[in-house]
C-alpha cells in the first residue's frame, strides 16, 4: 500500500496538474450555411438514408415552436424589443451584448465567414462549435463518441442537455445570458422552462434504429426529472453569485411575482390576496423565492430517488428560513441546495422510467404534500407542465393509448387555462383541474 506521505504528495501533484493544465480552446464557429447543402442538412423533404436531411428546414419553420431558435434574432427588430432596449438605455437590440448573449449563437471562439449574427440560435448553439467535427461527422466509420470527442456536444446526456438550455431559458454567468427583474419591468416577458417539453418541441430528428444505436432513446421521465434538479442547481448557484443583488436589493427576478404585484387593499376587513404554503416556512409578509423547481423536485425525488427525498426537503426549508435572516445566511443555504441539486441531477440521470415510474411521479405531483405547495403561478405552470409531458412519456411507452391521452386532454387544458393569465391566476380552480387529470390517469394505470 502507498504510504500517507506519498500518498498526500501524488495527490498534490494531481491538483497542481489540474490547476495549471490549459483549458480546451474554444471551438471556432462555422454558421448555419455550412450546414445547409442538400447533401447534408439542408433538403426539402425528409429522405436522407440515415438521418432527415430536412432539419435545417424544421429549424426554420416560420410559426411553430420548432423555428422559435431560428426566429430569436428577428424578435430585436421588433418594436417590443426597441421599447425594452430604449428604457434601459441599451441602444440597439440587434447589437446590445445583453440581447445577442441569447437571442444570437453566443459564439465564444473563432468565427467563419459563414457564421451570421443573425441567424439567431443557430445549430452551433446547441451543438457546439463545429469547427472540430463539421468535416470529419458524416465521413464513413466516424462515430458520435469521435464526433464528442472532437467538439460536438453530446446533448443525449440529460445534465448536459439541461446546462445548454438553462443558460438562455434561466440564465448564465455569461454576458447577455440572464434576464433581470429591471429587463422585465421594461417588457421582456418573464421565463418559464421545462426541460422535456421543451426538447420535444424543437426536435429536429428522429429516433429511428440508428439513433438509437448511436445515442440510445430518450427517456422522457428521466429528462424530465433531471431538468428539475438541474433549472434548481442553476437557480440557487446564481443567487449565490453576484447575480443574486441589484444595488442595494436583492435581484427581485429570484422572487415569486405574485407576493409583489397584488392590488393593494386600505379597508376595515382585510384581503389576503395570497395563501399560505406549507413548504415556506416564512415569516408573514416576507416575499417567497420562487421555488417552482423545488416543489417538482420534492415530488421525483420521492419516488425515483427516497434515499435523497428528506435532505432535499430539509435544505429546501432551511434555504427558505434564511431568506429571513440575511444574505450570508442566505448564500450558504443556497450552495447547499445547489449541491444536493447537483447530486439529485446525477442520481436521476440513471433512473429507467419505465411506466410504474412516469404513473407514480404524476401521483406525486398531485399529492397532498405536494399539491398543497401550488399557491403561485409559477410552481403551477411547472406542475401542468410535468404532468403534461408525463402523460406524453406513457402515451410513447405504449402504456396508454393517444385516444385515451385524448380523452385527459381537457383537463389538463384546464389546468394550462388556470395559469395562462397572471392576472387571473386561481389557485384552486388550477388544483381542481389537475387534480381531475391525475385521477383519469390514475384510472388508466
């Protein structure tokens, strides 16, 4: 056996040898145009012998959620995005760093001549920089490991996946990659996000035998469930960096909207305008951090990892406890929640989700204990959502027919209408609605 001295000094060299190794260098961008041959990705009609071939034709689709990336730059010409960038004093939206960081590729290496600013999120937003893999990806014998190994990025890895999504639809350290409570109170919209459905909306491939033999199948559960604890890692890490103050007040866009936009009532009989949530354990009056990703998390983390379920909700509550005291307390509260996010992440991300585990998670959210955390409009936009792409998950394992998915349709329309209006949000009117779905799923089991 090694000695502890050796032992400690082989472990020093390894850390000094991390420490001072180069980092990669930046892959260098290629644009949408070196993508877009009829012999690669550029067809009209989607005949390619292994993959489409159409996907650069999906990307584009001018009105469906599939073109949204390809349309993120044109939205800064509009005049919602001028109004935005003038009260802020930012100038032009079409050059304003803190618009492009996501409504643009944000292209950290070297550029090609055929990489446009303009192109929005671009393949390369996602994928990854090709400079490293655009000539080498389609040649006979290469692979997606080589292709990972060479720059691309391997977004079947659920962590990875969501870590790319969240620095646009949540937020980043980069520049240009958070929206402030200032960018939405001159007009930007507020951001909401799920991991599963989201991807499923802009899915530009299929998952026929040979992607599945290159990458394996997408597990809707699993990315569903790895989404939550990866939006919450995200959240909690950047309220404990400077992204967590605004002068001398907290960064407000942390916080559920609706403990702040109430009308205010001067009357002889009050008019609580909000309801108690048992997971807060808050003083009265105190604004609620947003908690959407936890209330979610709490409900995978008690079917698909139990061992981790009462740390989770533990550090959840102590979190919300030290809202209340001050912002060191704050800070480590929000470190801790982000490792026990990070450790969920890693859990969910080899969970199977066959139909028993999409059936019982959708019973969670609708639980008591659950359900009960629903007060706001935020956790219940994520809930409608989860339980949404659940039943897509078990209508995809042939658990439940599209007839019968069909026939729940209503009440989760229901539900969506309940929280499709901030304004006119109604907490038990949204309840009732999921409520109903889950039963009529929990009937089909």
């Amino acid at each position: 056996m090694l000695g502890a001295a050796l032992l400690l000094a082989l472990l020093s060299a390894l850390i000094m040898t991390a420490a001072t190794a180069a980092p990669p260098a930046p892959q260098g961008f290629e644009g949408v145009a070196s993508c877009a041959g009829s012999t690669c990705h550029g067809r009209m009609e989607a005949d390619g012998a292994v993959v489409r071939q159409d996907e650069l034709a999906r990307w584009q689709e001018p009105s469906t959620p599939g073109g949204a990336h390809s349309r993120a730059f044109a939205v800064l010409n509009g005049r919602r995005a001028h109004q935005i960038t003038a009260t802020l004093g930012l100038g032009d939206p079409t050059s304003a760093p803190a618009c492009l960081g996501c409504h643009s590729t944000p292209a950290d290496g070297e550029h090609g001549r055929k990489f446009l600013t303009n192109d929005g999120v671009s393949c390369e937003g996602c994928h990854g920089g090709a400079s490293g893999w655009i000539a080498s990806h389609y040649a006979v014998g290469a692979s997606h490991a080589s292709n990972v190994a060479n720059g691309m990025t391997a977004l079947e890895k659920p962590t990875t996946r969501a870590g790319v999504c969240l620095d646009c639809h949540l937020g980043s350290a980069r520049t240009g990659q958070y929206v402030t409570h200032r960018m939405m109170a001159a007009g930007h919209p507020r951001l909401s996000f799920e991991l599963d459905l989201f991807s499923t909306m802009q899915q530009h491939h299929d998952e026929d035998a040979d992607y599945a033999q290159r990458k394996g199948r997408t597990d809707s559960v699993r990315l569903w469930a790895v989404g939550q604890a990866m939006a919450l890692n995200r959240s909690m890490t950047l309220f404990a960096s400077g992204r967590g103050t605004e002068g001398a007040f907290p960064e407000f866009t942390f916080f559920d909207c609706h403990s702040c936009h109430r009308r205010i009532y001067d009357q002889a009989d009050r008019s609580l305008t909000f309801e108690t949530n048992p997971g807060r354990p808050i003083a009265f009056g105190q604004p609620p951090f947003n908690d959407e990703n936890m209330i979610l998390l709490s409900a995978a983390a008690k079917i698909a990892a139990p061992g981790m379920a009462a740390r989770l909700d533990a550090d959840v509550k102590a979190f919300h406890q030290s809202m209340g005291q001050d912002r060191a307390a704050s800070i480590a509260a929000a470190r801790k929640l982000a490792a026990t996010a990070q450790a969920l992440a890693s859990t969910l991300s080899g969970i199977n989700g066959t139909p028993d585990l999409a059936f019982a998670m959708i019973d969670a959210i609708a639980a008591p204990a659950i359900s009960g955390r629903f007060t706001d409009y935020q956790g219940s936009v994520q809930a409608v959502m989860g339980v949404d792409t659940l039943l897509s998950a078990l209508v995809k394992q042939g658990r439940i027919s599209t007839g019968a998915a069909a026939g729940i349709r209503g009440d989760i329309n229901r539900a969506y209408a309940a929280v499709n209006e901030p304004n006119a949000y109604r907490p038990a009117a949204f309840r009732a609605s999921l409520g109903s779905a889950v039963r009529a799923i929990r009937a089909l089991r």
